[in-house]
C-alpha cells in the first residue's frame, strides 16, 4: 500500500505541508503500513507546472500520485477554495488517473467559515480524477494546529476504516 501526501501550498515549510505529513503519517498507522509515505510538496514544482515542455520533477510526482493507494490531498484556503497551484497539477493528470485510490481532501483555513470549501470545491476535483472519496474531508483550523495531534487522531480513527486500499 502506498500514500501519498500532496501538498498544495506554494510556499516551502508551510503549515499545510505539516498538515498533510501527519495526516498520511495518522492514516499509515491505522492501515497498517507504519510511518511510511511519500510527499509531493509543490511548492518546489510551481515554477515547472506551466513551462512548457515536460520537468523530470513534474513527471516524478505525477507518476507518484497515479501509483498511489491512497492519496492525502491538501491546500491552504485561497478565496474560499484551494490553491491554483494543485489545481495547476491536477490538472495535468489524465481523465480517471486516480481511478482506482482512496482520496483525502484536506484543507487549512483560518476562519471556519470556509469549512464547506473541502467538500464544494476539492471533493468534486478528486472525484471528477475517478478518485473514491469515500469520507468527509477534513477542514484543519489553524485554532486547531496547536493540538493537531489530537485532531488527526480522532479524523484518522474515523475515516481509516473506511478506505478502500487493496
């Protein structure tokens, strides 16, 4: 089993990135798989998404979230919704490349007032991948980042057994 944590956010160390990585290190464990994941942080990729021609990173990172089992999609909140960047990725994966994956959307807010985001914006994007999203997503204040531990915890407990991974 493979997961993957995909972090959307264009900044290098973010918060979203802390996010994601224990998110996917909360999953693994329920899973069975330990502490093993991957990361695609694109936040090193950004200036490579629209170049043209193709970017061995690009192409990397591409070929790590079509081989994944499961995918942890996560975004700070730009405008109510997710970052241009992920959307910039995801789109250049082919129809129905995540066909066959459990995915995880997850998004980083500072106002809980954005907290449907996860569900009417990225939710749609995954499944339109042919990605099973089979669980709410999970919107993470960042009230909530001081006891992240706990938060993943509960979500982790909550949505492990209902993935799909084979």
């Amino acid at each position: 089993m493979s997961i993957v944590a995909l972090v959307g956010n264009p900044r290098e160390g973010s918060r979203t990135l802390t996010v994601a990585v224990e998110a996917a290190r909360a999953i693994g464990k329920r899973l069975g798989s330990g502490e093993s994941h991957e990361v695609v942080d694109l936040s090193a990729l950004g200036p490579h998404l629209l170049a043209p021609g193709a970017s061995s990173g690009v192409e990397v990172a591409l070929e790590l979230v079509a081989e994944s089992s499961v995918l942890v999609v996560a975004s700070p909140t730009y405008k109510g919704t997710y970052t241009g960047l992920l959307k910039a990725f995801l789109d250049r994966l082919p129809s129905q490349a995540l066909a066959g994956k459990s995915a995880l959307p997850l998004l980083v807010m500072g106002d809980a007032k954005h907290a449907l985001a996860v569900e009417v914006h990225l939710r749609p994007l995954l499944v339109e991948l042919g990605a099973s999203v089979p669980t709410p997503g999970l919107a993470v204040l960042e009230s909530e980042l001081s006891r992240l531990d706990a938060v993943l915890a509960t979500w982790a407990d909550r949505v492990s057994p209902q993935l799909a991974v084979g």
